[in-house]
C-alpha cells in the first residue's frame, strides 16, 4: 500500500535525527542558503563553496529543503513500521538522493555532494540504533547495503569513520584502484557525469575513498569500470552474504540506486531491470536469515529517465518528434528539459527499459518475497 509522511515524523527528522547525522554548521547552510532562493528560482547551486565551487551538481528550488527533510523522515518513519510489525519491507521514493551527504559539505574529499542534501539512509539507521529510551528503535546493529554505481561516501563518513560495532556499511559500485576515470568517451555521456561535480577527478566520483575498506564495519566492493550482473551477483554470494550472516543485524536498509542499469545515461553500468529485482531477492534472503526479514529500502540515484518536454529551438516534422514521458498534472507547466539533442536520443532508449522499469522490478522483488513467508 502507498503511505504518506504525518507531521511527527517531520519534526523528529529536522529536530531529532538529522542533527545527529549531519553537524549543524552544514544544516543551518543549506537552510540559510534555500530560505534566500525566491519563489520562481529553479536550478539553483545548493551546496557551492565560499569560492562558489562544487555546487553545479547539487542544484534545487526554494522547496529542497523541504523535500530533503520529506526523504529523511520517509525513511524513519519505514523503520517504524518494518520494526513494528506493520509491515515486512517499505520501498521509501524519495528525492533528493542523499548517499553522498556526509557529516559536513564534501565528505572524504569528494569534489561535490553529488545531488544530495540530507542522508536518509543513514539517518534511519541512527534512528534505528538510538536507545528507546531516547526516542529510538534500540537496535543493537543495521546493516546498509548500498547498490548505487557510485560509492556512497556520505554513508560511509556519518556510520563508519571509525569502527562502530553497530553498523555494516556494504557499498558495490563501479570503481576501483586500478581504475583512473571512464572508459566511455561519449561526449553527451562525459558532460552528465561532469556534473557530478563540475570537473574531472581522479577515479570515479566521489573519488578513493570506495576503494578499500578501511575497518570491519565497512565493504567495499569496487566492481571495475562498469557494473555487470556476473560481477554484482558473485560479489553478493561470496562476499556480502557471508559478511552480512556474520554481522547478523537486526534490520537492513538498502540505498537503492538505479544507476548500474545498461541505458542510464551515466554510462556505468550493464544491469537489466531484471537484474535489480534480483539484487532485491537476494537482499531478501539475507534479511529473512538474519534478521526474521526486516529490510526496507531509499531511493538513491537513477537518471534513465526519456524526456518530458518537447524542444523548443528546433522545428522537428510530426513523424520524427521526440517519444516524450508522460507525466500528467504532475508536470510542472514551466519545467523545461534541457537536454542535446543526441543526449535526447540516448534517453529515448529509456522507453523500452529505464529507471521506472528498475524501481518496478526492485518493489516487484520485494513482493514475492512477501509471498514467500
């Protein structure tokens, strides 16, 4: 069934949670930084430096925050219910992604928050793990496994800086020491990526620090240049499952990111839609044999998405328009896409299996292992 966020679990997630996750100099710049944006401002840097660096790809509205703040106690309100019995797994659609919002702006020398605000995932662990007797579930350890192509270095900086006995951070992306960028020299495709950040780095965004594992209650698997289905499923088997028994959480919360799939316009990975239901069942199984199959998961990122808006610079004959998404009332009458016209057609792909198709099979995965009870 689809649930809504009530009033409570907002407060708790600005008042309670969130200044737990993130220091309050990063949350009252982001507030301060939103409350100045005027209401018909879209498309603003959210999270630039003072020399107004880093900030390209982290860009919103006067209702970001807002928005932020929605995702955090979405996921908060999951934990609630999947620990309390009202439910097996939640699948939290939210927006903006928040893996890579770290303690502070930039965790572990990434060069941008890379389309993050607020860290639900981690937040929904801290909450998890809080004392009831302090407002929290009184868990005694969570486990994250992050599926997102890009490390989730704000994760890893909020739960995991140091050994904590109470988390598992598990993170498969793309990436690796042997690897210095991308092996893709599409032009469209190299200019999206650029806007994780703005500028090229070393590695893969957010940088090193996905790499290696600094301590046990971190993995890291780096899965190369592009994340395939062979790579992700032997990682699952002979590395998180095995990790994940061992640890033996009580809940599992997945950072679910779409953007491994074969038609993103990232260009980093060669999953199927298919293929993320799979990870799904597997996350499943983990959960019913730890953890009497508590797991729910937080959307993080995924962009393979067609366009939604027809171009306006361009005359195009009837019979070669762009294939556009339809959204309905839910279309922002004056949101315009912005996109190359050879980057159109990359995202055409989309229609025949994209994000949408990923998000489905990914709750279809949960589904059936309801049924499995």
């Amino acid at each position: 069934g689809k649930e809504e966020v009530e009033n409570p679990y907002l407060e708790i997630a600005e008042n309670v949670v969130i200044p737990k996750a993130h220091k309050r100099s990063y949350i009252k710049r982001l507030k301060t930084k939103i409350a100045s944006i005027q209401p018909n401002e879209t498309g603003v840097p959210l999270t630039d430096d003072s020399e107004g660096e880093g900030g390209e790809d982290t860009m919103g509205s006067r209702g970001s925050y807002t928005a932020a703040i929605v995702g955090v106690a979405a996921s908060i309100k999951a934990a609630d219910m999947v620990v309390g019995g009202q439910c097996v797994n939640v699948f939290c659609a939210v927006r903006p992604p928040g893996h890579h919002a770290g303690q502070e702006l930039r965790s572990m020398k990434a060069i941008s928050n890379g389309f993050c605000l607020f860290n639900s995932a981690a937040c929904a662990a801290l909450y998890a793990t809080t004392p009831r007797s302090q407002g929290g579930l009184g868990l005694r350890r969570v486990c994250i496994i992050d599926f997102d192509v890009h490390h989730g270095n704000g994760t890893q900086d909020i739960l995991c800086p140091t050994f904590d006995p109470r988390f598992l951070y598990v993170s498969l992306h793309a990436g690796g020491a042997h690897i210095n960028g991308y092996d893709d020299e599409d032009s469209d495709a190299e200019s999206f990526r650029l806007k994780l950040g703005g500028k090229k780095q070393e590695g893969i965004f957010p940088g090193r620090c996905g790499d290696t594992s600094p301590h046990e209650g971190v993995l890291n698997i780096p899965l190369g240049q592009k994340v395939t289905a062979s790579a992700m499923g032997t990682a699952l088997v002979s590395q998180v499952t095995p990790a994940v028994e061992v640890f033996s959480p009580d809940l599992i919360i997945l950072s679910a990111g779409f953007d491994a799939h074969m038609n993103d316009p990232l260009g980093m990975g060669g999953l199927t839609a298919e293929d993320f239901g799979s990870v799904t069942e597997v996350a499943c199984q983990m959960a019913y044999k730890t953890c009497s199959g508590r797991i729910f998961s937080v959307l993080e990122g995924g962009y393979g998405v067609p366009c939604c808006q027809p171009r306006d610079d361009l005359f195009l004959p009837p019979s070669t328009e762009d294939r556009l998404l339809q959204l309905g009332s839910d279309l922002p009458a004056n949101m315009k896409d912005d996109v190359p016209f050879t980057f159109r057609q990359k995202l055409d792909r989309c229609h025949a299996e994209g994000f949408l198709e990923c998000v489905k099979e990914h709750v279809k995965g949960f589904v059936k292992c309801n049924k499995r009870k």
